[in-house]
C-alpha cells in the first residue's frame, strides 16, 4: 500500500462464512462497492484476539471444512478470473506452521496473495518470516496496540510492510457504539513517528465513525460490523446476501470523502 493521499477503506470478511462460494462472490462485490484492500479472515479454532461475532463467523467457517488450502485455491481462481483488489490474510500463526512456512510462502504467492497478518505473531519474532514473505512479494502487516510505547511503534512500523494496523482499544474485536476518546490523536502520534501507512480497526461499525477519523491515519478497517449484516441476511439466497453486504460496505467506503489525515 502506498500513499497516494487517498485514504483505503479496508473491508473483513471470515473466510467460508456462511460458505466459501459466499465468499468468492463477496469479494469482487465489495471491490466494486469501494474497498481499496481486502482483509480476509483464516478460520481458527481458538481466535483469541476475536470478540464473539468473529469467533462465530470462524465456527461456523470450520465447520464447512474450510482451510488455507481451499482458501488459496480461490483466491487463485478469482485472479485468473482478474480480479485485482489486494487480498490481505488475517489469521493466526499456528495455521501457517502446519502448512509449512516455506510451503505457504511459496503457495500464497502463487495464489496472488499480497499481505499477511498474523494476530499472535509479535514483531520481534516475525522478523525471518517477514523477510521471506517479502522475498515472495507478500507483504507482512503487524499489530500497534494502544498501549505500545514510542519505541515499540517505531519498530513495529519499521518492520511492517504494506501498513501498521493500528488496533483502536485494547480487547478483542467488535463493533462499538462509540470509538475511544483521544482516537485521533493516538492515530496522529503514530503516523508521526513512521512514513509506513498506518490504518486502524477494532470498534470502527458504522460511517459516523470513519468520518470522525476523516483527518487522521491513511485507511480504516471494518470487520465485526460487516459480519453482523451478512448474520442477518444468511438466511436469503446468496446474491441477496451479497448485495446487502456490498450495499453496507459501499455505505462505509463513501463515509472516506477525504484525503489522507494530517501527520
């Protein structure tokens, strides 16, 4: 991701929920309705950085059998079908050690993979892995939580590449009512301290939000609330459940009318 004074809209989606076919229309739907990135989620058994609305989307994904091996297969098929919207794979680390790291590397880069984010994996631990999946193309995107002090966030943007997600609250994920107080600020104060790209998620549900943050950071990222709309549509026939959810996601894009926030 590069800056390009427009500031990225950042959609989540758990991949396989309700089902992998769901997921492979979703995609080029939500490219369409304005995502500039797209984060998808790896189904995991224990998701510990997950609030409840994500965790189900992930049990519900498992129990389709859905795993990295099938997830890449799509991706593949959607980008000799060219799609071209950046695919990020959001997950946990365990998933990748049975795969086999090289292995994976090697897989997602052929599949058109382009970020990776791994919840569990600290900076200070992913630095080999960061630099074989760069050695691949892929970038590896790393975690700022509210808590990091100036040093540890110049080093997780140092080691970040592609952006810094930059977590809103401490917890776990979940549409908020309201974000934190001094968010902007927070988001101001990292920004200064890298030329990375810093984007920020957690909480973020609803398009009062992301134009509250209009004048600070480079993107937003969207999951639990996303998720909740696909909840109550999953009953419908498919294309109604991805019309509905475009017609969200393209509700969260148009809140970003502006340039990149101030620095």
């Amino acid at each position: 991701m590069k800056r390009n004074g427009k500031k990225a809209f950042i959609p989540y989606i758990t991949c396989g929920f309700p089902d992998l076919r769901t997921t492979e229309k979703l995609i080029p739907a939500m490219e369409k309705a304005g995502a500039d990135i797209i984060e998808l989620g790896v189904p995991f058994s224990d998701p510990i950085a997950d609030g409840p609305v994500i965790q189900f989307s992930s049990q519900e994904a498992l129990k389709k059998k859905v795993n990295l091996r099938k997830i890449l297969k799509m991706v593949s098929g959607l980008r000799r079908r060219r799609t071209q919207v950046p695919v990020v794979l959001m997950g946990y680390y365990n998933s990748i050690c049975a795969y086999g790291e090289k292995k994976f590397l090697r897989d997602a880069a052929k599949a058109g993979i382009d970020g990776l984010i791994i919840a569990d994996l600290p900076a200070d631990e992913g630095k080999a892995f960061s630099r074989q999946a760069a050695e691949r193309g892929i970038d590896v995107i790393f975690l700022a939580a509210p808590t990091s002090g100036a040093q540890r966030l110049k080093k997780i943007a140092r080691l970040s590449r592609g952006y810094v997600y930059y977590v809103s609250l401490t917890g776990v994920t979940g549409a908020r009512k309201e974000l934190p107080p001094g968010l902007r600020e927070k988001i101001r104060s990292v920004c200064r301290l890298t030329s990375t790209p810093v984007c920020v998620g957690f909480g973020i549900s609803k398009p009062g939000h992301i134009r509250s943050l209009e004048d600070a950071g480079d993107g937003i990222i969207v999951g639990s609330a996303i998720i909740n709309i696909m909840k109550k549509n999953a009953g419908r026939r498919r294309r109604d459940l991805v019309r509905k959810t475009a017609e969200f996601v393209g509700k969260l894009a148009g809140a970003l009318t502006g340039a990149c926030g101030e620095r």
